[in-house]
C-alpha cells in the first residue's frame, strides 16, 4: 500500500500538505487526488465493494488510513466520505444511491453537513429548521449554523423537522439540497485563528424534490445517530495525530535552546513520552475496537471513548507544536500555504502551527461536545 500510494500522490499536493498551514487542505489539491484515489477503487476505503468501496476488512482500512497519513497525502473529504455516503448507501433509495455515490467517490460532489442551529447544538432535536411538504416539494425554512465549509460545498445534507406533532427525535428528517438552490444563503464566519471556514446557512422558502429525502420521513434522528456513532469512531482521528507528533519530533529536533536541541531536553522529552504512550494506548484501543473484542462495554460507548481521548490528544500535540517554536507562535495567522519564503528565523515548520492548534481547540466540541460525551458514558457504562 505504501509503494502504491507514494506513486499515486502528485509530488505537488504532497510537498503543499507538508507545509501546511491550515486544517483543511485545498479543495482543488483534494478533488485531483480523489479522482485519483477512485481511479484504483480506494478513495471510499470504508464502503463495501456493492457500492464501489474495496470491501476491506477492518484492520486493512486502518492500515491503508495510517500509511495515508504517513505519507502527507491530503485528507478524506469526510462529509461525503465518511459521513453521508454510508447514510444513503444504507437508507437511501436506488434513485439516490445511483445519483450520488459515483460522484461522492470521485470527489466530484463535496457535502456540507447541515445539523446545528443557533441553540440547538448538543441538545440537536431542539432544531427548529422546517420542511413542509407541499405537492412534490418541500418548502424549507430556518438557520443552519457552524456549517464547515458550506461556502465551498457543492451538496448539503440537513435535518429538519417535518412533522411538529409528535416528540422531537420523532419529527426529524434527513434532506439533501443543492447549495446553489434559490433561497439558501450562506454567510461566512471569521475565526479567532483567522479562517473563515464554518458558515451560517439561512433558508428562505427554499424549494427541494420531495425525492431529496433520505428514507423515511420522521426517520432523521435515526440516520444521524447512525452517521454519528461513524463519526465518533472515526475521530479518533489516530492517523492525523501519529503524523503531528512526528512532526512535533522534527520540530524538536531542529529548534535550539541553549546551543542544543529541544529534542535533547528532559522536561521536554519527558512530555513527548507522555503524549506517545498516551496515543499509543489509543490506537490499541481503536484496534480492539475494530477486532470487535468483547469488552464490558457497548460499541457506542467505546465510540465516545475514543472521541474524547483521541480529541485531548490531538490538543495535547498542536499544545506541544506551539509550546516548541516559542515566541513566534505569537504571530498565529498563517492562512496561505507557504506565503513566505522559510528563512532561518521562519523555517518551514513555524508557520501555521498556531493557526491549527486554534482550531484544534474545536475538537472537543464537533462530532459531540466532551461533556456531552461524558454523561453518556456515565449514563451507558457506569448506570448513573
Ligand atoms: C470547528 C467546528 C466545526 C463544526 N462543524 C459543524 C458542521 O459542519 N455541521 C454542523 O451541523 N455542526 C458543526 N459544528 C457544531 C457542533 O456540532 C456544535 O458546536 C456542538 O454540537 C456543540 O453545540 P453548541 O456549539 O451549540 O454548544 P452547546 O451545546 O451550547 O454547549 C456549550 C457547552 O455546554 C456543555 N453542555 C451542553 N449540554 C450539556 C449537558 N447536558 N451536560 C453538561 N454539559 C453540557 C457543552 O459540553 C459545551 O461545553 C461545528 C463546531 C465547530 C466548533
């Protein structure tokens, strides 16, 4: 795997995701690779072969993520990868399966998840967005918010209520739009770290095919806890924490303090320790995890173990690449890849680092806030 993807990886879209400054690699970077990727039937390494994924077990998916990341090759699109295509290739109609899933495979399509709204977060079946049906269509309106890279996206998948009559959870359906529908507006957010990457999504009145609903109506809740638990489980995010503390090595390899690297010295190598066999722990987990050991606990409990440690580590890294280049991480907003030419008071593995280390921060708030996380592992693993 490792040859064959050293190959397949355009020497240009490596050498800009090893320098890269910000989380989200550039969009052209991902679709070029995608196209690639799905030319060798791998850019979906989690999807059974009936619907173009290889069909690998487990443990060869994991391999293949961990080389993926080893090698700086840009990261999956998750929305359409990871998240959507499994809701519609296990509750979606044939109509939608044929429409969307070649084009998600290809990276021809990049999703936007549309879930939270201004006060419904954690507590996600408050949401007030609503679709009525009327004829064919539905009429949708409200607010979407934190909505990464809505700007950007092509296809949207949202929960909306459908039916206000019955209990929250079961009024909640699952719908894809257009982006570029009359009537949905996107407003950009600017962040502390100086990207403008998550949005708001207003819908005015806008018109969607009845045939844009994801199985059945009233059935949304379902469907996302469903992309959720995928979601947690994967955000670990293992592989993209083993390639930082790599880099966190050469960081401390190449910074000097006192005549001699960082590397060589014992309050930080004793914390590099730390955060090592802290992650190495990790990634046994998400391997027993993914061997389907029998433990005492359910699968849904072992998802948001695995979110919040593996969301603490991923602070605990970017904490470090920050902590290792001192004062200049004052200077935190790197939003162009490369904009300056390194030079030996900016080398190459300066800029940037607090700019993702922000956005880090969110870690413990996307994909299920970490308090949250707790109390359902009070709730599910300890009976409180
Ligand atoms: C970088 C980033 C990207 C995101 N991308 C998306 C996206 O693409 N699509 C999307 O739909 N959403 C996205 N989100 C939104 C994310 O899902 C929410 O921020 C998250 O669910 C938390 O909701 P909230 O922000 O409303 O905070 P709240 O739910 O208001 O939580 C605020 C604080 O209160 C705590 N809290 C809440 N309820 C409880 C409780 N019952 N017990 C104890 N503590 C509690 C929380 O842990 C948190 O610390 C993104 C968020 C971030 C930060």
């Amino acid at each position: 795997m490792r040859a064959a993807l050293a190959e397949m990886l355009p020497d240009d879209i490596r050498e800009r995701q090893r320098v890269i400054t910000t989380q989200n690699p550039p969009l052209e970077d991902q679709r070029r690779w995608f196209a690639i990727l799905d030319g060798k039937g791998w850019s979906v390494p989690g999807w059974p072969v009936e619907f173009g994924g290889p069909g690998w077990s487990p443990l060869r998916r994991f391999i293949f993520e961990d080389v993926f990341h080893a090698l700086d090759a840009p990261e999956f699109h998750w929305s359409g990868t990871h998240m959507v295509g499994p809701v519609i290739y296990t509750f979606g109609s044939a109509a939608q399966k044929e429409r969307f899933l070649p084009r998600i495979r290809s990276g021809e399509i990049i999703w936007a998840q549309g879930f939270s709204e201004p006060g419904s977060g954690s507590d996600l079946a408050s949401l007030r967005t609503h679709a009525r049906l009327q004829g064919d269509r539905y009429i949708v309106n409200g607010q979407k918010i934190w909505t990464s890279g809505a700007y950007e996206a092509d296809w949207g998948f949202f929960l909306v209520k459908t039916d206000l009559t019955v209990k929250p959870q079961r009024g909640i359906s699952f719908l894809l739009m257009d982006m570029k529908t009359p009537g949905l507006t996107i407003r950009r957010i600017r962040q502390l770290n100086g990207e403008a990457h998550l949005c708001e999504v207003f819908l005015d009145n806008v018109e969607v095919a009845a045939e844009n609903l994801v199985g059945e109506p009233g059935q949304g809740w379902t469907y996302a806890k469903f992309l959720l638990d995928h979601e947690r489980t994967t955000s670990s995010f293992i592989f993209w924490s083993k390639r930082e503390l790599a880099r966190a090595r050469r960081i401390a390899a190449a910074e000097m303090l006192d005549g001699r690297p960082l590397a060589e010295d014992p309050a930080f190598r004793a914390r590099l320790i730390r955060i090592e066999a802290d992650l190495l722990a990790l990634e046994w987990s998400v391997l027993r995890v993914l061997a389907n050991e029998k433990g005492a606990f359910s699968p849904g409990v072992a998802a948001s173990i695995l979110k919040v440690r593996g969301s603490e580590l991923q602070q605990a890294i970017t904490e470090l690449h920050v902590d290792l280049i001192g004062a200049r991480a004052m200077r935190y907003f790197e939003p162009e890849p490369a904009a300056r030419e390194p030079s030996s008071e900016w080398p190459e593995h300066v800029p940037g680092r607090t700019t993702i280390a922000q956005i880090t921060r969110a870690s413990t708030i996307y994909g299920g806030a970490k308090q949250v996380q707790k109390n359902i592992l009070a709730k599910l693993a300890f009976g409180l």
